[in-house]
C-alpha cells in the first residue's frame, strides 16, 4: 500500500514538473497572443511584465502545490497504516 501511495506521488510530481517546464513559456505566450487577438496594443514594457508576473506565479504554484499534494497523500497513508493497527 505504501509502495502504491509513493509511486502515485512520484507521477504526480513527474507531471507536475513537466508542465512546471512547459509554463516558462507557453502560458505567457498564449496570454499575450490572445490580448494582442482582442485588439490591444502590445508593447514590450507590458510583455515584459506579463511574463514576470507568470513566472512568480509559476514558481509559487509549481513548488508548493505538488508539495502540498504530496505531504496530503503522506498523511493519508499514514492514518490507514494507523487504523489497521
């Protein structure tokens, strides 16, 4: 069960990694792209700060969210493993 619950946590911060690399520059791109779509100006001063924005909020999520998951599916098994004793 225990062997279970950590491969699953190992997928979960594998994929998590894998979009953690992909959103440096696919979101902000996409972002971007679709407010110049809807007609707005671009400039570099506002894509410069889209793209620090993103990759504060990047980096925040990325790091804390698979953790939190993580810590969540430890503490899970951890009340099972409990409960059967």
């Amino acid at each position: 069960m225990e062997v279970k619950a950590l491969k699953k946590r190992s997928y979960l911060r594998a994929g998590f990694m894998g979009v953690f690399t992909s959103n440096f520059t696919f979101i902000p791109f996409i972002t971007i792209f679709t407010y110049a779509l809807l007609g707005n100006n671009v400039t570099p001063d506002k894509a410069f700060f889209a793209v620090a924005i993103f990759n504060v909020m990047t980096e925040v999520m990325m790091y804390f969210v698979p953790n939190a998951a993580a810590s969540i599916g430890e503490l899970l098994t951890s009340i099972n493993r409990m409960e059967v004793w």
